[in-house]
C-alpha cells in the first residue's frame, strides 16, 4: 500500500479530527478550475473545487456534487489522481485533518442555478500559474500529480 502524504502542520494542543474530503482537477481550454474562497469569518484562500464527503457517499458523489455547489459545472471523475491528506483549520476555526482523494474531473455542462456556496467564486487559470496560486500543499501536490500524467 502506498504512503499517504501528510501535508500541514498542525498547532501544538489544538485537535485534529479525521475529515474525508473529495477535490477535482478540471480543464476547459487548457486551464484549470479554481475556486477563491472567501469566508465571512476568516482569510481568503484558492482551492481546487471540492469538499466534504458525507456519510454514505461515495468520494467520486461528493466530489461532483462539490465541485458543482462551488461552481455551478456539473462535473463527471475521470479516475483517481492522488491522495493527500491535510492539517487544515476553516474559517470557523475548526481544525480537521482532510482525508483527501483527488481526481480528474471531465466538465459535462454548465448548471449556474446549481452553485449555492456564495463565498465560493469559480475562476480558470492555465495549470502552471494555478499551481502557484493554491492555497494549500495537498491541492498542489494533487495538480502537479494531475500535470505529470497529462
């Protein structure tokens, strides 16, 4: 079994419950989606599309439905890129440590009436800038996986 990389450092004392999360890499005209996320409550960051996996769904469910809360792109997996998991504290002040499963993302249509997370704006950017724009370690090492296989 491969070893999951562990990026973060998490702050000595504070708990860091174990999160699934599921992220996309998806392409439109050689560019890659982002999302700059801007929370009421804490520091603006830029992320891959994606989140949460609830209880009972699959990673593969959670990323497209993710993917399309945050954007408004319905979204299809293409296969597995990567795993990486993430000390990581939201803007809430929460603290989890993401689970994450990271995957290609086929763009299938536009669904704008479907994007319901209002601090999540989509934005597109060619692979070696976006690379440079992620906010987070996990997100950066699941593009530059995406990029070596593309």
């Amino acid at each position: 079994m491969a070893t999951v990389p562990q990026f973060g450092v998490p702050q000595p004392g504070r708990p860091y419950p174990d999160r699934p999360v599921a992220f996309g890499v998806g392409l439109r005209d050689g560019q890659v989606a982002l999302v700059r996320v801007e929370p009421a409550d804490g520091p603006e960051r830029v992320d891959l599309p994606g989140g949460g996996i609830d209880p009972g769904e699959s990673p593969e469910a959670a990323m497209a439905r993710e993917f399309l809360e945050e954007t408004g792109l319905e979204v299809r997996p293409l296969g597995l890129l990567t795993r990486a998991d993430h000390y990581f504290v939201n803007g809430a002040a929460e603290s989890f440590n993401t689970r994450g499963v990271f995957f290609a993302a086929e763009v299938i249509a536009e669904r704008p009436e479907q994007k319901i997370e209002a601090d999540h704006t989509l934005f597109w950017r060619p692979p070696e800038v976006a690379l440079r724009l992620l906010s987070r370690d996990s997100h950066a090492w699941a593009l530059t996986c995406w990029l070596r296989r593309a």
